[in-house]
C-alpha cells in the first residue's frame, strides 16, 4: 500500500462534474418523457375530465341563463343542446360546450335510474337534461376503451352533484 502524499494527482471527478452530469441526465429524463405519447389510460382520464367539466359548465351556463341545458351522447361523441320554446337547439359551435368526438376507440355506456340508456341512435333530443334551477338528470356514464386498464365513471345527482371515479373493469 502507497501513502497518498498531497503531491500525487487525485483521480476522480470533482462535485461540480458529477452535479452538471446529474442536471444533463435529469434534463433529458424530462425531455424523454414529455415527448411520449400518453397511454390510453391517460388520454381516457383526460377525456372524462374534460366532459365531466363541460358537463358543469353547462350547469352553470344554465342557471346563469335561466335556460335549460341537455345532453346528448352517441357512439361517437356528444353534444350538448339549449332549450328554445319548445324545441331543443344545439349550443352555438362557437361556444365551449360546442359538440365534440370522442377519442378512437372511446366508448360510452350511460345508466339512468338504474337502466342501460341506447346511445346508438342520432342525436335528436338530449337523453341527460340540466336545468336553469341546478338539477341534473341522475345518471352514471362509464367511459371505456380497450386498452384502458380501468374505466372512468361521471356520476350525476339529481342536486347537480358530479363525481368522477375510477371504476372497476367489468
């Protein structure tokens, strides 16, 4: 065994080259994983948050206005409709509740009172109504996709109440 004496190079790297080592890899970790694509579980938990959210907007828009709101939900998508008179509208496709598709793959499964609701049909008439005192429909709409590992349920009380939770896969 050799002394170390205070005149024999030291090998090794110093604490500022292993930091800036340390920043580099952590930067492009960052860079690594914002640059992959969301995973279906992620873009379904996305998509429910985003109708859960327009779904209160809706809400909102309705007591502000004084004037029903509805719903309509397809295979495909969704749409959400006003109330004029008598008839049901669609929203301005300006507006923030304009109709939209769903993500491919996407499937929708609406319960009402404890009944499976069709969602095959066109849209004619909103199958969940929100009207201008706050009240919404009850219902339980399960988004899914087969790639998801878990479903995304929005659950609606009748006091306008929303709620989205993970749910089991069936």
């Amino acid at each position: 065994m050799q002394p170390i004496s205070a005149t024999s190079p030291v090998r090794g790297f110093t604490l500022l080259e292993v930091m800036l080592v340390m920043a580099i890899l952590g930067m492009l970790a960052v860079t690594v994983s914002l640059a992959l694509p969301e995973s279906s579980q992620q873009r379904l938990e996305s998509e429910a948050r985003r109708l859960k959210a327009q779904i209160g907007l809706a809400a909102e828009q309705a007591i502000y206005r004084n004037r029903d709101h509805g719903l309509w939900l397809g295979e495909a998508g969704y749409r959400f409709y006003r109330r004029e008179k008598a008839r049901w509208l669609p929203v301005d496709t300006d507006s923030r509740l304009a109709a939209l598709a769903l993500n491919e793959g996407t499937t929708l499964r609406l319960r009402m009172a404890g009944q499976p609701v069709d969602t095959s049909g066109k849209a004619r008439e909103p199958q969940i109504f929100i009207a201008s005192d706050g009240q919404i429909s009850e219902f339980e709409l399960t988004l899914g996709h087969p790639d998801a590992q878990w479903p995304q349920v929005i659950r609606a009380s009748f006091a306008g109440n929303l709620r989205l939770v993970q749910a089991e896969r069936p």
